[in-house]
C-alpha cells in the first residue's frame, strides 16, 4: 500500500508501479447480483446449463462487472491521506481481452500514469489490468482518472 501524505503529493506518484491487490474470486453470484441489478440477464453470464455447452464451457461474468473491480484494485494500493474527497473522472480507455469465466480468479496490477493539478487538487490517472489467473492474456486493461480535492 502507497500511502500518500497529501494530495499534491500524488505527483509523485507519477510513472511509479504502485502494485498488484490479492485474488479475488469472481463467482456466479456476483455475476447474478450484477445481472439483477442492471438487467442484463443474457445467458451466457446466468443461465449455468446452457452456458456449459456455449464458447466458454461455463458462465462468464460481464465486462462492466469486471470494470467495476478497477476503483477498488486501485484503492487496495493507494491511499490518499489528507484529502477532502476524490472523485471519479472517467476513462481515457477499457478494453475487454479475455472473458472471466465463473469461479475464475482475478486480481489488479496498478501503475500511476501520471498526474496533473486542477483547481483545488489533482487529476491522476491509473493504468491497471485485471489478471486473469492462469490466463497469458489479462481479463481487462483499463486507464482510469481520479480527481483528488484537498
């Protein structure tokens, strides 16, 4: 865990590896709850049956659940003390490059990008890609940007 002292103190954060969180399991109730909660009951994340004849042998979880992990892989490694609030600022870019099967594990490998100030603090800007265990190719590689006021 980085634990940054302040919020103008991100910057030097910039460039820097910050880590990779434990394994997570990602399993079918997740997904359910997700699928619930959004509506996207498409087969191939809730129906356990007929997914294990599908592509995947099994249920994967959606793309966007698996986004969501990426605020808390971030949070796991960095800790901003001294601030007011931060707040989520988007994504520069998200691509979904291998499916996360049921029961699967995964984790976060967290870099600073880099920083920039704004008006009352800084915007910085995380790479993290989702690894996929036992997988050569990660499950997500996402930038996310992060506006920390003091």
């Amino acid at each position: 865990m980085h634990v940054v002292p302040s919020v103008t103190a991100l910057a030097d954060l910039a460039g820097t590896d910050l880590g990779t969180t434990a394994w997570q399991v990602m399993d079918q109730s997740q997904i359910d709850t997700f699928a619930t909660l959004t509506g996207d009951r498409q087969w191939i994340h809730v129906d356990t049956e007929r997914a294990s004849t599908g592509p995947f042998g099994t249920t994967i979880a959606h793309g966007m659940l698996t986004l969501s992990f990426v605020p808390l892989f971030i949070e796991a490694v960095v800790r901003v003390d001294n601030a007011g609030f931060g707040l989520n600022y988007g994504f520069e870019r998200i691509r979904f490059t291998a499916p996360v099967r049921s029961g699967s594990r995964i984790r976060g490998a967290v870099r600073c990008v880099g920083t920039e100030a704004v008006t009352g603090g800084v915007r910085a800007r995380f790479g993290v890609t989702v690894e996929l265990e036992g997988s050569a190719r990660p499950a997500l590689v996402a930038e996310q940007a992060i506006v920390w006021l003091e």
